[in-house]
C-alpha cells in the first residue's frame, strides 16, 4: 500500500494508533511455513511479539503453534484458535496459578528453567495425578553479538540450566514421577541477523545431546527457539526475512535422533513489518542547530527505542517536499522520549502524519499508559 493511499485511508483515524498490514501478515506467515513444512519441522509464534487478537486468529488458522511465558498468554492463544498440543510454555519465574493453568489445559511442555521449577512442577501435577511434559531450557553459552538486553544464551544468565548443571537435574529428573522429560530447549536471544550465530548454535545443540546421551536419554523433541531478526534499515526492500537460508543452516548442520521432532519459536520475524506506529505531527519546533518533531504518540506507545536504543524508519506519509534532518520525539515527560536523532525525512509541518515502521513486534503489545495516556488501538489493512 502505497503511503498516500495509506494517508487516505488513515486521516480520519484519531492517533496515535498500530496500523497493520494483514496482506503481509499473511505473505510472511506462508512463507515461514513452506520453508519450515520442508524438512517437517513446527514453528511455534511468540506471543511476546504480538498477542493482538485479530493476528492471534490469523496465524492459528495458518496452523501455527504457540510459545507463551504466561498463564494469561496461554489462555489468549487458545482462545484465539491454538491448540494447547502445541503450546509452549517458558519463562523463569511461573506461580503455581500459572502452573496450574497450564497444567488444566495440557499444553505440549513446560520450558523448565531451574531445577526448583521442576520439583514444583512435579509437586503441582502429582496433586492433579498428571503428568506434565517438560523441556529443559539449556544455556548453549553462545554469544548472539545483540543487544545484552535480548541476549539470553550466555552461561550466567537468568535464563536456563548450564551444562555444569547436568548431572544434577538428571539425577532429580529420575526421582520424580509426575514429570516426563521429552525436550530439550535451546534459545540464545533476539535480532539475530548473522546467520553465522545459528550455525554455531547447531554445533552447541549437537554437543550437547551427545552429553545427554551419556546419560543414556535420547528425546523425541529438540527446540531450537528463536531470534531470527528483521530489517529494521529497510522495511520496504526486505518485508519477508530470508525463511529459506535460515531453515537450510538447520537442515545442514544440526543432528536429529531418528524421528526426533524440530520446533521453532518465531515471533518477531512474523510480525514486525507488518505493523506501524502512526502518529500526527503536534508541533515542529526549531532551534538553532536542529529541529524537533513532537509527535502525539510516545514512549508509551512504542517504548523500543527508549528501552534499547533502537531504529525505526519513520516516514512522512502527508509530505513531498525535500528531506531535512529532525529530531523526533514523543509527549511525555522523560528525555529518553525520543524515535530517532537526526533522522532524515521529508520537510514537516504540523499536522503531518508519520509512520514509524516494523513496529508490529514488541510495539503495541509493550505499550503503557504512562503519565496517565490512553492505550493505542489497532487497525487493520483490509478493514479500513
């Protein structure tokens, strides 16, 4: 869509709101799919990303599973369509409420984390006379080269058991009866876009099941987790990630049991570009070495750039005139409410609306209502 038939459609909308590109949606989603339905593997989305109703139905009717880190996400993804023979469970700090929804719903695993969270979970299942499949998340001790704030893989991390760990988790493993171990699980972090990091991934998997094997355990499932990144720099140029070559690193460098099952968990690589920020121009404000756009949405809205440092594209939707250099901030009331510095975008004026791009992951789903602001809605491509 281009952005004047955007703008047409938009004008009316009051802002700030997510805009998002159900036609895209769509394309990434198959286009995961095709290449993941090659070699059988299963991809589960992360509801971390976007758990935004409409795009919950939409990749649940595509035959996604789901990866959730809480109660509450479990239940919005079976109420939007997922199976709970495919959910996934993660997260290091699960109550026992959330334990024990997940465990009324029957999901696929438990993602364990530490080993108190197995002995409760075999506690809480032996009270229900269930027995709860679990996966042990594993610290590969692999660098993902991104942000230290998304990079969960290294050996000291809140993050999963390391491999000193081993003999003990397998030892109590063994005493327990009302768990049953059927996964190992396997997540370095998110933004990945060197590709060389999951090959180095694969190396580490297939050491570490060689490990387990000397415990004589070999499990019918092996999850690998997430992080493939996005094109942040250039949505438009690279709307759909290269799906095939990273299935392919998989395919060709990781060994499987015999008939042992492979899963995915995707999330920002399926929604991301599929959603914008849009927000109106409030006011332009001038001073002697730059300019400032001060737009009506903010760090509450879209808190990515305030949190990590991170780029947005943002674009002049209402504007032709040449491009000039601003500084673009938000409302609120902290300095750190800024998009971008010295971004360069057609000449503004008030009243211009923006889009700030590939803000379909960790966008609307992270918003607040900070300095008491309302939270911003969704709309849809083919409903406006």
């Amino acid at each position: 869509m281009s952005n004047t038939t955007l703008a047409e459609k938009i004008k009316k909308i009051q802002t700030p709101f997510y805009f998002y590109d159900i036609e895209l949606l769509k394309k990434t989603a198959q286009a995961a799919i095709t290449e993941a339905e090659k070699y059988g593997y299963e991809i589960h989305y992360a509801l971390k990303a976007n758990s935004n109703h409409k795009i919950l139905k939409v990749l649940s009717k595509m035959g996604f599973g789901a990866d959730c880190v809480s109660a509450n996400e479990i239940i919005r993804a079976a109420e939007c369509g997922f199976s709970p023979k495919h959910i996934a469970y993660a997260g290091v700090g699960k109550t026992d409420k959330e334990i024990n929804t997940a465990l009324d719903l029957e999901i696929f695993t438990f993602n364990c984390e530490s080993l108190p969270e197995i002995e409760n979970i075999d506690k809480l299942a032996a009270k229900k006379g269930k027995i709860a499949d679990i996966a042990i998340r594993i610290n590969p001790n692999v660098d993902a080269h991104t942000h230290e704030y998304v990079t969960t893989g290294l050996e000291e991390n809140k993050f999963g058991i390391s491999e000193w760990q081993f003999n003990e988790v397998v030892e109590k493993i063994r005493l327990l009866n009302n768990i049953n171990l059927i996964c190992l699980h396997i997540h370095v972090g998110s933004q990945i876009t060197d590709m060389e990091v999951f090959k180095t991934l694969c190396k580490r998997v297939n050491e570490i099941q060689k490990t387990f094997e000397l415990f004589d355990i070999k499990l019918p499932h092996l999850n690998v987790g997430g992080g493939l990144g996005i094109d942040y720099q250039n949505p438009d140029a690279n709307s759909i990630v290269d799906f095939k070559s990273y299935f392919e690193i998989f395919s060709k460098n990781l060994n499987l049991h015999k008939g042992q099952k492979l899963h995915f968990e995707l999330g920002r690589s399926i929604v991301a570009q599929c959603g914008s920020l849009i927000t109106q121009v409030v006011y332009v404000k001038n001073g002697r070495q730059k300019s400032f756009i001060i737009t009506d949405g903010g760090m509450n809205d879209l808190i990515r750039p305030a949190l990590y440092h991170a780029y947005h594209k943002i674009e002049n939707l209402t504007s032709t005139k040449a491009e000039k250099k601003y500084d673009i901030v938000g409302p609120i009331c902290e300095s750190s409410d800024c998009f971008a510095k010295a971004e360069l975008i057609n000449e503004t004026q008030r009243g211009d609306i923006l889009a700030i791009r590939s803000a379909g992951a960790y966008g609307e789903v992270m918003a607040s209502q900070y300095n008491l602001r309302e939270l911003p809605k969704a709309y849809y491509s083919d409903e406006i």
